[in-house]
C-alpha cells in the first residue's frame, strides 16, 4: 500500500520518491549541502534528471511503502 507523507528536506534520503501536487513522482538521486539548504537531485519518471535546493526545513510530499499490518 502506498502512503504519502511529509518530510522536512533534511529527512530525504537518496532512494525516496517525492510526488508532486499533480501525482507525478520523482525519485530522488542525490542530496547535498549546499550553504544553509539542501540541494535535492531527483530522475522524472522519463528518466531526465532535475534538481532543486530547499531550507533544511521546507517540506517535501514523500511516498512511502508499508506493508499491510498482520491482523
């Protein structure tokens, strides 16, 4: 089962996958200091690579996948 949830950009890990407003998701590649921020590199599910830098603070939309607890 697939769950969104919220990160702060300092709790993103290489391997997450970020999903858009739009439901488009993006893994993410790379994750660098960069200043005060994080720069966050990430692959479109085309396979073109982007990048963004946010405050260690901002808040990502993170898709997480949880196996369905045992009854």
């Amino acid at each position: 089962m697939e769950v969104t949830e919220l990160r702060q950009t300092r709790e993103l890990h290489v391997g997450d996958t970020l999903v858009s407003s739009a439901d488009r998701a993006y893994e993410v590649t790379k994750i660098t200091r960069v200043g005060r921020g994080i720069r966050v590199q990430y692959v479109t599910p085309d396979g073109r690579p982007g990048r963004f830098t946010a405050a260690p603070d901002a808040i990502s939309r993170v898709r997480v996948d949880h196996a369905p607890l045992a009854a």
